[in-house]
C-alpha cells in the first residue's frame, strides 16, 4: 500500500512522463510513499469482461484503491491522452457504481516537446476524472524549454515550482504511525 499512486499514461522505455513522475515523486516529504501503477500489462477494455476482471486489473484497482492520492503524467497523442491510460481508466471506473477513483484526489501533469505543453491532453484527461467520479486537484504542463531540459536530466526551476504547488494541493496528510 502507498500513499501516492503513480501512473504514466507512455509506455515508451525513454519516457518523459514516467521520468517526470520520478522526480515529482521526489518532491513529496520523505516519509510519502510512492509506488509506480502498472498499465502495461491490462487487456483492452470491454464490459462483457468486466465482471471477470484479469489478474492485472485486479492489481491496478487495489492499488488505486489503497492509495490516498494519485498523480498521472501523460504524453499527449493526437490531441488526447493516449490509448493505454484511456484503457487503465476506463477499467478504474468500472464496475458502474465501483469506481476505484471515486473522491480520490488527483494531480495531472503531462510533458511534451511542443510549448504548448500537452494543453489539449490534460484538460481532457481532468473532464474525464470529473465524470469518474474522481477529484482532480489541478494540472501543470511541461514543453519547451522546461522539456529540454528534463530530457537532460533537469528539472528547472519553474516546473519545480509549478510540480510543488500543484502537489500541495494533494494535501496529503502527515505519514502514518
Ligand atoms: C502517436 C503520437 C501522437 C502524438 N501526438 C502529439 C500531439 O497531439 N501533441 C503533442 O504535443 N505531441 C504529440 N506527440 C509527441 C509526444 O507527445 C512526445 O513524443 C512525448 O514526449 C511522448 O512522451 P513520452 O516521452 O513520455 O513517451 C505524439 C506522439 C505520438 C507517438
């Protein structure tokens, strides 16, 4: 069990998003627990199987579930997020009525090369934690500038600060006994 849930919405090995989610991962006090959500491994959804639920999405719902907040980076894909977290999140909120995001406090982030900085992915990605059921807490974008430099293994300035107080809003609690 964790305090924070990780997911990276890229699948790519050299990821941007999941080496974002390390270092904001990093920016929580020492005694927050983090823990990387596996979506890799989930069968496409479709709700004929969805009350035999796979080994991996038994394990992607109960990590959610644990966890008290829940931070997910994101490439954009055409516009949107990608097919791999569309597919983790509509597994997530399902069975109807048994989404394993419900009330759960989220935090978006997303990193691209363009300035733009995945605009069009993260306002999607926060409507559609809305209607899960889920309570996005905000969301901050990396391109540009700032994406250069975390290719080469910076995080600047700004997006720290930007990472900071958007994780602030999580308002996790102190760590437990
Ligand atoms: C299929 C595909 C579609 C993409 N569409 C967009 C897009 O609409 N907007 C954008 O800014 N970048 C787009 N990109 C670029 C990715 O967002 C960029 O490569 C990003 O760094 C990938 O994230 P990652 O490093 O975490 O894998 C696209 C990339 C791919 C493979």
């Amino acid at each position: 069990m964790s305090d924070v849930a990780l997911i990276s919405g890229s699948l790519r090995q050299q990821s941007l998003n999941t080496a974002l989610l390390r270092r904001a991962a990093g920016l929580f006090p020492h005694d927050v627990e983090t823990e990387f959500v596996r979506i890799d491994d989930l069968p496409l959804y479709s709700p004929d199987g969805e009350l035999a639920q796979p080994a991996a999405v038994e394990r992607l719902r109960a990590q959610l579930a644990a966890a008290a907040a829940v931070v997910v980076s994101t490439p954009e894909y055409n516009g949107s997020v990608t097919g791999a977290l569309r597919n983790a999140l509509d597994w997530a909120s399902r069975p109807y009525g048994q989404s394993c995001l419900a009330g759960k406090p989220v935090a978006v982030i997303a990193v691209v090369p363009s300035p733009r900085a995945a605009e069009w992915a993260r306002l999607e990605l926060v409507r559609s934690l809305e209607v899960i059921g889920a309570r996005p807490v905000g969301h901050f974008g990396l391109g540009g500038e700032d994406t250069a430099a975390l290719a080469a293994g910076t995080l600047t300035e700004g997006a720290a600060a930007g990472l900071r107080d958007l994780l602030a809003g999580l308002a996790l609690q102190p760590a437990r006994a």
